[in-house]
C-alpha cells in the first residue's frame, strides 16, 4: 500500500491526498511539485533517485486506507546536497 504523506518534505507544503502537486520517488520520498523541478532538479536528496507524479487516491478508499498522520519534515542541506545534484542530474533516473 502506498503510504500517502501530507507534507512536502523539504518546504513543508500540504499535499492533501488529492494533490497535484504530489511527487514521490520510488521510496515514497515526498515532495512538491515546484521543490522537485526548481530545487532538486528530479533528484531525490534521500536516495538520489528520481520523481514521479504521485497517484491520487479514490476519496472513498481514504476511509479505510488513511494518509500518514505524523509529518515528515527534513529540510534539504543544500550544501550536503550539491555532491549528490551534480553527480546525478545530468543523468535520467532509470541509469542512475
């Protein structure tokens, strides 16, 4: 099941189950949309993998499958993060 977090993990941004602007890396790492594509440039600072677009969950499936309750807050050092960006942006997330 895919565990749905309310929060963009960087700026903290409500991303409500039936966000838009939800994206998630293949290990749920969440961010939004503008985080992703104007501060990470598509690579994830936890795994260095890359984003995809997080599906939206049918409203009468939230009743039996909640979102994550508690929040996940971890701010991007960007200083730690500049070795990661470089050595992989440049790279499509399917090779890296």
């Amino acid at each position: 099941m895919l565990e749905l977090r309310l929060n963009c993990e960087n700026c903290n941004k409500e991303l409500l189950p039936n966000s838009e602007e939800a994206m998630i890396c293949s290990f749920e790492c969440t961010f939004c949309k503008d985080c992703v594509e104007n501060i990470l440039e598509n690579v994830c600072p936890n795994c260095g993998g890359g984003f995809e677009k997080r599906p939206v969950r049918p409203h009468k499936k939230l009743i039996k499958y909640l979102p994550r309750e508690d929040r996940v807050l971890k701010p991007v050092n960007m200083e730690e993060f500049k070795e990661k960006l470089l050595l992989y942006k440049n790279i499509a997330p399917n090779k890296r």
